[in-house]
C-alpha cells in the first residue's frame, strides 16, 4: 500500500481550470521533487492533498484511503507544512507543540521528542511573533512531525533558513525517509532537491510535463574533442536519433546521454565508424540545467 496516490485529479476555481489530470505516486521511505515555476499549480495540488481544498474531479488516496470518502482516517497520516507557516503569534513555541500534542492527545514524551527536534533552544520559550522565518520553519516542521506521520508535505521548508539549518534539515528528511516517511519536497531550491530527492516531477499550467528517476533527471553530458566533427554528428544522429548531439561552444562535439551504458555504445560506434577521438571531456548537468530545458525553451 502506497502513502500516496493521485489519479487525474482536477481542480477549478469558478470557470477556469487550475489542474488538468495529475497523476502520481508517492512510496514509502521516499522523497518526491515537486517542481516548477509560480503559479505552475504545485500548491494548490498539495492543498487538495492536504484536504484544504475541494477538488472536482479524480482520486486522491493516502494508505489507501479515499480523501473524498474517508477523509478523517486519510488525514490522520498527514504532516504538513505549506508555504508561510501559520502560527499562532501570541503562543510560545513550546505553548504550540504542548497544544497541538494534548489535541491529538499524544504523550508528553513525544512532545519533548519534537522540542529537541525544533533546535529553538531558549526560543521554545519565546512568543512565535517574535521569531525570525528560519525559527517558524523549524517550529512548523516540528509541527508537521508531530504526529509521526506517514506521509509528510513540504513547501518551500528552506525559506530563511542559515546554511547550517538547511544543512540540518536536509540530513533530518534523510533519516525520516530511512525511517518509512514519504515526502512530497516542493521547493525553487533546485539544488537541495537535487540532494535529496529519489524522483521528480515537474508541472506547468496545471499539467504533469515530466516525470523521472533522479538519475535520470542528471543527464550526462561528455565533450568529445575530435577532428571529423560534422562526420561524428551525421554518424550519431543516424544511429542514436533520440541522443542529443551538437557542436558545443569549445567546438567539441557535445553528447547527452542517460545512462552509461549508452555512453558506452556511443563510444563504440563512433570508433566502429573509423572516427577518432582525442580526448573526452564530461561535463557536469544538474537539476537546475533539466528545469531551464522545460521552461526556457
């Protein structure tokens, strides 16, 4: 049973549609990049999620349950935290995390738990009004983990935080995804989920545009310095008509492949083909590289 399955789920607001049939699944001690630009529609899919909000077409179910039929039971394996935290000005951080704990009517360990999980120090004891965004994020994850949930929902969790608490948080979501947690990580920190994440998914317009494997989101990229340039391009696209192959800005010719294996058949081909090669040159690709390809065309 998965934590987490979206079937064509569709939302509107009035006459205009916001999302056009998003699918997806989210498995157990696994975290899932949630990407693309504002407005792309990631938030509004993590507050159908959340059951914040009514969707209108579609399945959303979590352990197995149908949030539309059961939503309670769905809920109760939720944690989230989603855009700016909402916290009670007024409340201590310790005032926060004692009432939320008595609601759901956990024991007092667990809320000792997440206290030192928070890293507020003296903060836990100072109204929320008075915190800095990098203090309410810690305390709104805190929150969200509250629960021990099986499924968590994070939305941009980075923002104010230092180097050094990004640097926490991103080896805290590690060790909650070794303990069976399936998050679902949107952020613009293109680098961090890079880091982390096991698979992405990118969105635009309310549309799922691509889907894949982090390692398949790191495209190799590889420079071969070599003489025939033009022959070894009309060689590859002749053979390899789905690989990326072009006269870079060095004059090498720059080769995209997804997997070494391909790489290596490249290599024997053109080598096949009577075509010699200097030297080859890989050349790093990253997250940020497969966003500019989808929305930068």
């Amino acid at each position: 049973m998965k934590p987490l399955t979206v079937k064509q789920l569709k939302k509107r607001y009035g006459t205009t549609q916001v999302l056009y049939d998003i699918s997806f699944d989210l498995a157990a001690g696994e975290i899932l990049g949630f990407i693309g630009p504002n407005g792309a529609g990631k938030s509004t899919t993590m507050k159908c999620i959340a059951g914040l909000e009514h969707y209108h077409g579609g399945s959303i179910h979590i352990m197995g349950h149908d949030l539309m039929k059961s939503r309670n039971k769905a809920l109760e394996h939720i944690g989230l935290s989603i855009e700016s935290p909402g916290l009670y000005p007024e409340l201590t951080g310790l005032e926060h995390l004692t009432y939320f704990g008595q609601l759901r009517k956990l024991p007092k360990r667990r809320v000792d738990e997440m206290i030192a999980f928070s890293k507020l120090g003296n903060g836990i004891h100072k109204k929320a009004a008075t915190y800095s965004m990098g203090m309410k994020q810690r305390l709104a994850l805190a929150l969200a983990l509250l629960t021990n949930p099986t499924l968590l929902l994070l939305d941009e969790p980075t923002n104010g935080l230092d180097p050094g608490a990004v640097f926490s948080l991103r080896e805290e979501l590690k060790a909650l995804r070794s303990q069976g947690v399936a998050i679902l990580y949107s952020s613009h920190q293109l680098g961090e989920l890079e880091r982390v994440c096991d698979r992405t998914i990118f969105i635009q317009e309310g549309r799922l545009i691509s889907t894949g494997e982090m390692d398949q989101v790191r495209v190799r990229s590889y420079s071969f310095y070599m003489k025939e340039k033009a022959a070894a391009i009309r060689a590859l696209k002749q053979a390899f008509p789905d690989v990326h192959a072009a006269i870079g800005q060095d004059g090498a010719v720059e080769v995209r492949v997804l997997s070494d294996d391909a790489f290596s058949y490249i290599i024997r081909h053109l080598t096949q083909q009577g075509l010699s090669i200097s030297s080859i040159h890989e050349n790093a690709m990253s997250l940020e590289d497969r966003y500019a390809g989808l929305y930068h065309q």
